[in-house]
C-alpha cells in the first residue's frame, strides 16, 4: 500500500515535522493550563457552597461572598416561624490563624462553626464525624489545606489526635475531612462546633450568622416559603441550593481573574494557528513546484486541498498527544505544590482536542492560499 501524499509530504522532512509538532504541543500546554487554572478558579469558587446541604440558605442582601456579612441570629427564629421550615440551623465562618505547634508560625485560614448535632454539610467525612465536634476544643482539618498548615494528616495518623494552635488557643484536630481551597480564601479550612467557636472567639460572635440553611417540610413548596421569608423577615435574603452556588460563582467571576484565564486561552490558539501556518506555508511554498505538476496530470484543485487539510489533521493529532502528555504531568506536579485540585477532566481534554484541530484547520485554510498560485506552466 502506497503512503498518503499528506503524510509522505510531511514525513519527508522529519526535523520539520518535529519542530511543528514541538509548536503545536506547546500551543496545547498553554490551552491546557489556562482551561486548567480556569476550571479551578470557578471550582474553588463554589466548592464551599455545593457542600452546604439545605433547602435554602439565608444571607444578609449585602453579602458579596460567603462569609463576608453576617445577620443577627434573631432572623433565623423568625425565619422558623414561616409555614413549610421545618428547621433553621446558623453556620458561622471566620477567618482565623493556625499553627501546628507553639514554636511555628501562624498562617490565615477559615473556620467554619455549627451545632454538630445538625447537618450543616453535605460532606460525608464530616457527617460521619461531627458527633466528635462536641468534646471542648475539638476541631476537624481540611486534608487539602496548604502545606504551610503543616503536615497535619500524617501526624494524625501516627498519633490518633493533633494539637494545634487556632486563633492563639490550643485545639485538638479529631479527623480530617476534604473541602479544599480556592484563589481567594485562605490556605485551609477548619470545623468547630459553635460552643468551641464561641470560646475561642467569644460569644457575642454567635449573635452574628454568616449563612442560615433551612430545611423544609416535605410538602413544602421551595419557592412559596423563600417568598415568604423574604416577605415576613426583614434585612434577609433567601436563595435555593442553585442560587447560591451561582451568586457566589457571579462574585468571583467579577473579578479580572477569570478573564484573565480566557485571554491566555485565546493567546496559546493564536500561537498555535500561527505555527501550524508556518509549517504548511512553507510546506507547500517548497513542493509548490510538484503540486504545480499534480494539477498538470489532473488533480483538482479541491483535491490537492485536501491534502493540506489531511496534513493539518495529522499534525492536530501528533502535537495534540505529547501535549496532553505533558500537561497532565504539569496537573499533578501543581496540585501537589499548591494542595489545589487541579484535575485533567475529559471535558478539559476534548475542548483542547477541538481547539487543536480548529486551530490546524484555520491554518490549513490560510496557507491554502499559496497552492492556488501553482500554476502548471510554471513547469516547464
């Protein structure tokens, strides 16, 4: 079986195609881990709220994220006089400081303070252990937290338990869980009880709830009783489950980090279309002489395109595999460095794949160009 003209034009000159798949893989680095950091942005973004498990969720109108306002805890008793909440339970967040030990140093993280005998997170690890929340000092730690936070989980397996320094107040870690961290908030995350959080903090904070998750009766339409809160109780604001993983998402996206992450998205194609139109201009620009001679014998014009899009094809499969390659190890090596969940997700991966052979074919488009000026009398 004969060797395709695409191929055999591009495998001619192995230095050329190598340099021209280093290009289109290094195109492909730079898409991966702009779609990357993205992902993780808004990942990171609504991670917190998506572990919330509740009916609705109460905020102060002013709140821009969570945890940033609080409402007087009044308004969660009267909240729970709305027909159709079977339950209110208040959730208290606050940046602290934490050292694994006396003689290190502190850095900021998150607490986040509830009565353990309710469930406030829709996080297994810490359904299964909040009963233990309710020993004095006792605390549960983020397995995904930075490791400035130090190596937390390691000693709590050698050990059983961990003593830790929270807001200057000795502590001791009972369990772990995984939350994980974002751009914005923190290094790592701890959960208390409110009576220890009220003894570290002091108690006039509980007067002051960051987030009210209500639970509804069975028969209890969602959006009649958020209607009727919002009526009944003054200076709140209800939102569902999906509202309020958006509004906290719509937060962050008002910052310049997601665009800033789309625009390199944008660079690392423009690289990419720029290289493989390099390679093809100057494929065809040098065999211009043998397709000017192909088109002698009869060969179309559409039929000699199509050999430059094959070859655009074959290039946006060969560039595409080391680059993913090479990404998926770059995933790993950051979120280990970062504690950050950097995942190579197959929808990441098949928008990159599309992206590529989008780019290939837009280059193939334009160095067509060059083949229509081959002109079969220029040969002889």
């Amino acid at each position: 079986m004969q060797r395709p003209l695409a191929w055999a034009q591009l495998s001619h000159q192995k230095v050329r195609l190598a340099v021209a798949m280093g290009g289109i893989s290094f195109a492909n680095v730079l898409i991966f881990m702009q779609l990357g950091f993205l992902s993780l942005f808004t990942g990171g973004a609504t991670a917190l709220p998506q572990s919330l498990k509740g009916d609705l969720f109460l905020l102060n109108p002013s709140t821009e994220f969570l945890g940033s306002n609080g409402f007087d805890r009044i308004r969660l008793y009267q909240a729970a006089a709305v027909e159709g909440v079977l339950s209110t339970t208040p959730l208290y967040i606050s940046p602290t400081s934490w050292a694994y030990s006396e003689q290190k140093k502190s850095f900021e993280g998150r607490v986040f303070a509830f009565n353990p005998t309710q469930t406030v997170f829709d996080l297994p690890a810490v359904i299964q252990q909040q009963q233990r929340l309710t020993t004095p000092n006792s605390v549960l730690f983020d397995r995904q937290a930075k490791p400035d936070f130090g190596p937390i989980p390691q000693l709590l397996a050698e050990k059983g338990t961990v003593m830790a320094m929270l807001n200057n107040r000795r502590v001791t870690v009972e369990g772990l869980f995984n939350l994980g961290n974002s751009f914005f908030l923190g290094g790592g995350n701890v959960i208390m009880s409110e009576a220890t959080f009220a003894d570290i903090f002091g108690a006039n904070l509980l007067n002051q709830v960051s987030v009210g998750v209500v639970t509804l009766a069975a028969d209890a339409d969602p959006e009649a009783v958020k209607a009727g809160i919002e009526k009944s109780v003054p200076g709140i604001k209800a939102y569902t489950h999906a509202e309020l993983v958006a509004k906290e998402l719509a937060f962050q996206e008002s910052t310049a980090v997601g665009p800033i992450f789309s625009f390199g998205t944008i660079m690392g194609f423009i690289v990419g279309v720029v290289i493989v139109y390099q390679v093809l201009y100057s494929d065809v620009n040098d065999h211009l002489a043998e397709y000017a001679t192909l088109k002698a014998m009869g060969y179309s014009d559409r039929a000699l395109l199509m050999v430059i899009f094959q070859e655009a094809t074959i290039l946006a499969v060969l560039g595409f595999i080391p680059g993913w390659l090479i990404s998926v190890w770059m995933y790993g090596f950051l979120g280990g460095l970062t504690r950050l969940e950097l995942l190579m997700s197959p929808e990441i991966a098949l928008t990159v794949f599309v992206l590529t052979f989008v780019m290939c074919t837009v280059s193939a488009a334009i160095a067509s160009n060059k083949l229509r000026s081959a002109d079969p009398a220029d040969v002889f």
